[in-house]
C-alpha cells in the first residue's frame, strides 16, 4: 500500500524562509479583504490581520452579502470569520479543530473515492490541519472550516481555495469535504460560493481547479454546478484524477 499523503499533492512540505508577522487586530470585518491584499505565495513578508470576535461587540459582522447577529457572534468569538453565507459561516482552521477534522477526514464513507482511504489517526489529522492552518499566513487564503449559522460550533465540513501549482502555473485547487450528515442540503455548493466570493476578488488572474476522480459524482456534479467543467481532453493529474477548471 502506498504511503497515506497527509497533504493534498501540490501543497508545500516547507515553511517559508522569512517568517510572516501576524498581529492582532480588531478591524471591521471588511478589513480582511483589504489586509490580505498582496499576501500570497510570491507577496514576500506580509502582515496579515487577525480577528477575534468579541460577544460584546455591538457591530452585525457582514462579509459576503450576510451579516451576523450579536448572539451568532458569541459563541464562534475566537476564530476568524472568513466567510459568511446565507446559512453557513466560513473560519479559518485553527490547531484545536483536530477532532472534528479527524470526524470528516477519517470517515470511511467521505473519503470512498479517495484512492488511500481515510485518515487512520488523529495525528493524520493534526499533520493536516497544521497545513491548512499554516496556508492562511502564508498564501491570505486557504481552506475553511464550515459550520451552519445556527449550531457554528460545529464543524460540518472543508472548503475552500489552496493556491499551488499545476504544470507550472498558479492555481487555485478548491476543495469541500463534509459530513454525510451535511450532505444533499446544498452546504456544500453554497460555502464553495461563499469562498470563491470572498478570495477570487482578491487574487485576479488565477483560475480555479479541482481535481476530481472520474468516478466520483456527487464531487463532479457540485463542480459542474459550481462552474467548473473538466478538460476537453480528459488531462488527468498524477493520481489519475480528472482536471476541472473553472469556465
Ligand atoms: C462532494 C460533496 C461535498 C457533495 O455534497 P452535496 O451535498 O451533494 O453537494 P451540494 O452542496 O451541491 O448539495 C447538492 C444536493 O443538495 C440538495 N439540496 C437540498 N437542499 C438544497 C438547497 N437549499 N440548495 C441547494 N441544494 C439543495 C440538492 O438537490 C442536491 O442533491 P442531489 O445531488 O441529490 O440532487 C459530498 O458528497 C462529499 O463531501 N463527498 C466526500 C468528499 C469528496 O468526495 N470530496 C471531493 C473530492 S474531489
């Protein structure tokens, strides 16, 4: 059996050389956006603004066409809102979301069509989700966790841009993986968009692919319904997965 990859292929095994700096901050929601600018792979040091939340705050957090109420806010106060949705609030992973990472990632039955199988341990998930956790200051973009807005301390799925390379060009890989609970809501559709919405403004000139098994179609379905469409010549990856792209 070949070995288990802890990471999506493509995605960087080092840190970068200079260190970036994260200072906290507590700036409106929409300042994400514009803190972020510039902050990806080949940006060089950036400082990248963080929030926390606070219950008390009096302010309807409003980023992507929806806004949080007061008592939505409080009990998601200490991670950073990435996205939020009509029913789903995206934030970025965070070193304690192990367990729910591994609930997602080590179920037989979310990973059916993944050629090494499940996530065997919660050390599996935790090597992962220092990756996605790492991408965020490093690239101003990566994977979310996604809860609903009516239970958002819970972690239903995964979704979200991973900027790397394909054949030598930059792209973005997106990726959803969620719950067989989550399934046949639409979540998975609507926090893609939710995603896509906040970063591709962002990061002009970078198209979105995913790469997806031919046999697969609940994946394939959610990427033709989210625009993406494989290659005319069937160009498969590495690991014979077929090359969605964005049309
Ligand atoms: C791929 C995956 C995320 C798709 O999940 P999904 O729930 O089918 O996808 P969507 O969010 O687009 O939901 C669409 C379904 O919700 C239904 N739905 C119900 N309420 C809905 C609503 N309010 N809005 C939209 N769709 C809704 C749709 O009818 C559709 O069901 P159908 O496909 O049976 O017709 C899921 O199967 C999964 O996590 N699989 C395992 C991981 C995986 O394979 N990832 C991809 C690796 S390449």
């Amino acid at each position: 059996m070949p070995p288990l990859p802890l990471m999506p292929p493509g995605r960087p095994t080092t840190q970068p050389d200079t260190p970036y700096e994260l200072t906290a901050s507590a700036a409106p929601a929409r300042q994400i956006a514009t803190d972020l600018d510039g902050a990806n792979a080949e940006a060089g040091p950036a400082t990248v603004g963080v929030m926390a939340y606070r219950a008390c705050s009096p302010l309807h957090i409003d980023i992507g066409g929806s806004s949080m109420t007061t008592a939505e806010q409080a009990v998601i106060t200490g991670r950073t809102i990435v996205a939020v949705s009509e029913r789903l609030v995206l934030t970025r992973p965070q070193e304690d979301d192990a367990e729910a990472m591994f609930a997602i990632h080590g179920d037989p039955e979310t990973n059916r069509y993944n050629p090494y199988g499940p996530q065997r341990d919660i050390a599996q998930a935790r090597e992962q989700l220092a990756g996605f956790v790492a991408d965020w200051p490093r690239d101003g973009v990566g994977y979310c966790a996604v809860s609903t807005r009516e239970e958002p301390e819970v972690i239903i799925g995964v979704a979200g841009l991973f900027l790397h390379s394909l054949d030598g060009e930059p792209v973005f890989n997106l990726y959803y993986r969620f719950r067989p609970s989550a399934w046949g809501k639409g979540y998975a559709a609507e926090a893609c968009r939710a995603a896509m919405a906040e970063a591709l403004p962002r990061f002009p000139g970078i198209p979105v692919t995913a790469l997806i098994r031919e046999d697969n179609l609940p994946s394939r379905r959610l990427a033709g319904r989210l625009g993406l469409v494989a290659d005319p010549d069937g160009r498969v990856d590495h690991e014979d997965r077929l090359i969605h792209r964005m049309a």
